[in-house]
C-alpha cells in the first residue's frame, strides 16, 4: 500500500536530514597559512625584522634543541617555510598568488558508498 511506503520514504528522508546535519559540525576547520603570524611579525615587517624573528623562532624550535619534541619539529618546518615564503622570491609570489609557498594546491572531495552500492544492479537505489 502506498500510505506505507510513502511513511516509510518520508521517514527515511527525515533520518538522512538528521544524520546529515550532524555530521556537518564536526569537521575541523582548515588553517590558512599565514607566515607573518607563524613568525610573529606583523604584515608590515621589514627584511630584518622577518630575519630576527626567524632566526629567535629557529633557536627555540630547533629539532637538535628538542629531540624528545616532534611537534617542536613540525613547527621548525612551519618557521622554515614561512621564512622562505618571506624572503625566496618565487615562494613570495606563490604565497602572494596562490596563499601557499609551494604554489597551487589540489583537493580531491569524495564519497564513501558501500561496496553493494557500486554494482550496476544497484544503480537504482543511488538515485
């Protein structure tokens, strides 16, 4: 009878909305990277000044002053890059167009479908 099954799909589409939108806040948000506040310099911080910062940063960080640290040696690498996003003139105009050193970045966006899903029979219940 359709009183049933039209309960049922709209039952279905209730439960798709509700787990749909809880997934949704969960994701964590992607940091842009910004060299001057990885340096701790303001935007407008001269050559030297970038220099210093870089070279106080690197003391502290340094792996070789931290080997019992790894996330002391992600942020050497972070300051490193950001140095040279500052200072290198191809990574400058990278970060400048692109907002990254290393120029243009790729996301690939996807779906996860159960495997009974993909098989031309199935076809159908997708749509």
């Amino acid at each position: 009878c359709w009183a049933v099954k039209i309960t049922v799909l709209a039952f279905m589409w209730i439960a798709l909305f509700v787990v749909t939108t809880q997934m949704g806040g969960e994701g964590k948000e992607i940091k842009r990277f910004d060299p001057f506040d990885i340096l701790e310099v303001s935007a407008s911080a001269s050559a030297p000044e970038i220099k210093k910062a870089y070279r106080k940063l690197s003391l502290i960080y340094h792996p070789d002053k931290n080997p019992d640290d790894p996330l002391a040696a992600s942020r050497f690498i972070q300051i490193t890059k950001a140095y040279t996003a500052l200072t290198d003139e191809t990574a400058k105009k990278n970060y400048e167009k692109y907002g990254n050193p290393d120029g243009p970045q790729t996301t690939k966006v996807g779906i996860g479908l159960p495997a009974f899903l993909l098989s031309k029979e199935n076809h159908l219940m997708i749509l």
